[in-house]
C-alpha cells in the first residue's frame, strides 16, 4: 500500500513535463505563424504587393514602429531644385529660322507706346529706370529723360547720357531679344497685341551703350553676346526668359550657346515680371506728351531695317551688304559659294555667314 502513493507521486509530474513540451512547441508554432501574418497583413491592409527582398534586406529595425526608408527609397523623391534659366533653355522648343518675309518695325506696334498708361513711353520709362542722377524735361511730368549716368551692362563701363540730336545714340534702348529674332522664331503667329506687348515689355528692354546695340543687330545668342563676360549669364537668363515667357523657339546652335553660358552659372534665376504671350492684349495706348522724343532717337538703329540696305529680290545681285540684309531677305545663314556671300558676313571664317 506504500508503494502506491509513491508510485502515482512519480507519474503525475511526468504528463505536466508533457504538457509543457507540447505548450512550448504550440507556441513556437504560433509566432512562426504570427509572423508570416505579419509579412502579408501591410500588403492585404494596403492593397499593395510586398516589398521584394532585394528592397527590405537590410532594413534596420525601428523602434519607433515606423519604417525605415532604404537608400533607395529615400532617393526616390529628392527635394525639387528651384527652377532656374539653365533648366529653361534645356526646355525651349527648337526648330529652325521662319522666313523673314513680312517682317518690319510696324509689325508690332508704335514704338515706345505707354502700354503701362502711367503718361510716359516705354523708351523714357527705361531710361529712368536704367539711368541714375536722372534730370527730366520741365513740364513733362517727371517723364522726358535729358540727362543722367547709365551703368552700361554690355561693356561694363559709364556713359554720359545727354539727350539731343547728335548725343542721345549714345544710350540705346535694346529688345534684348530683337523684334527681327522675334519674327523668326514664332512672332508672326502673334495677334497684333502681342507684338505690341513683346515690343515694350519691360523685361526685354534695356538702356545700352549705343554702338554695342547696333553691333549686335538682331542677334541671338549664338551669333552675340556682350563684351562684359561678367553680364553673360544674366544677359543670356533674360533672353532665355523672355523666349520661354513668349513661346518662342530657339535654333539649335542658339539653344547650345544659351546652355555653355548658363552651365556656367548654374543657379542663374530667370528675370522676374515676364508678360506671356497668353495674357490679354495690352489696352491701346495713351498718347505720350507732345514733345517726350524728338524724332531723331525714336527707333533702335539696331531694329529697323532702312529701306537702303533691302536687298533686290534676287541675292544674285551681289553679296549682302549685312546681315540684316540678308535676314530680311529670308535666306539667312549664307554659305561659301551661294550669291549673297561675302567674307565680311563671315566673321568666324567656316564659311557659313550670318548664322
């Protein structure tokens, strides 16, 4: 009868180390369970297909519960640069030169009309703007410009600016994308408008040093850009700018010259107050006062083809006297060998003129 007792003592712990066994195991069987619900449950909540594991390996833990992203991930979305004037030459249309064909001065408008309407053209605005120690006309309202000191952007030095018939081409008012490039590159499309907008925005408008003006021409910025290597960048952002601003296109040599200058000067902003080619045209203008411009500087050199350098309808007259000349006549770039070409066209020497 002693024995008994023993005996069932020995055999009752022995099912609770059973027991536990089998415990320890339906655990063990459980988290490995749990953690693949786990792996899919983000997916089934989400509706999105699991990370691979070329993705997730190497994932360090969070303890904050949250994931942490991988590098690749994290580089996914980098924070988007501001854009800039090199960003927008890269995304100017490029085509090709439209004829010249129809172009002149009239095509976009009186010059220097008051589309601001504040009683003054545009060619005094600018050189009010432009100029500093400004001496007006008396009883023009503050807007006839006689005098003042222009800081000129395109040889880097000072002008004297005295107007008069024979010293006011001293300061040019420059289209730093001329009315001729214009028309080349989309301006003939335009409502009559929008050419007159284009004409006297503000932002394509700039006092300049007179010769430099007409040495320029209606150039772009394959064919010129200033003397002053220091105002390039800003000079070329403004013409880029205005393009972009406009929907102009540029040529390919063109959009090539913008991108060397501006990869210079990668964070070059463009200008700001750009008027676009969708806006609503401009109201007519008010008639500016009677004597703001003597005649003698109403125009841009630089912007008006005289009639004296037309060519004849056929270039094989002889070779262009310009290359204005040649623009106006629509067969622009001219090449070693074609009627119209002459080595002072050329001035790199390839053989191909005004390019």
């Amino acid at each position: 009868m002693s024995d008994v007792p023993v005996q069932n003592a020995t055999r009752r712990p022995a099912p609770r180390r059973r027991r536990g066994r089998r415990l320890a195991g339906g655990w063990a069987l459980v988290v490995v369970l749990g953690l693949g619900v786990a792996g899919c449950a983000g997916p089934a909540a989400g509706g999105q297909q699991s990370a691979t594991p070329a993705a997730t390996a190497g994932t360090p833990a969070d303890p904050a519960g949250t994931a942490t992203p991988t590098p690749a991930a994290a580089s996914a979305a980098p924070a988007a640069p501001a854009a800039g004037a090199l960003a927008a030459a890269l995304a100017l249309e490029v085509k090709g030169r439209a004829p010249m064909t129809g172009y002149s001065r009239d095509q976009f408008g009186p010059a220097w009309a008051d589309t601001d309407r504040n009683g003054c053209d545009q060619r005094n605005d600018v050189l009010r703007r432009d100029l500093t120690g400004v001496g007006f006309r008396a009883g023009t309202r503050d807007c006839v410009v006689l005098t003042g000191t222009l800081a000129d952007p395109y040889s880097g030095r000072d002008i004297a600016f005295q107007r008069g018939e024979t010293t006011s081409s001293a300061v040019q008012i420059d289209h730093v994308v001329a009315l001729a490039d214009a028309w080349v590159k989309g301006a003939q499309g335009w409502d009559a408008g929008t050419r007159e907008a284009f004409a006297t925005s503000a932002v394509n408008l700039l006092a300049v040093d007179g010769p430099l003006n007409s040495q320029k021409g209606a150039g772009d910025a394959a064919t010129w850009l200033p003397p002053n290597v220091a105002y390039r960048c800003e000079y070329v952002a403004r013409q880029v700018g205005v393009k972009a601003g406009f929907g102009l296109w540029v040529t390919a040599a063109e959009q090539a010259a913008m991108v060397r200058i501006l990869s210079g000067c990668p964070d070059q902003p463009l200008p700001d107050g750009v008027a676009t080619a969708g806006g609503a045209a401009p109201e007519p203008a008010a008639a500016p006062p009677a004597d703001a411009e003597p005649p003698a500087d109403a125009e841009d050199p630089a912007e008006v083809v005289p009639p004296a350098a037309a060519p004849a309808a056929d270039p094989a007259a002889g070779p262009f006297a310009s290359c204005a000349a040649a623009r106006a006549a629509g067969v622009a770039p001219v090449r070693s060998g074609d009627p119209g070409y002459a080595s002072h066209l050329d001035g790199d020497g390839d053989g191909v003129g005004c390019e």
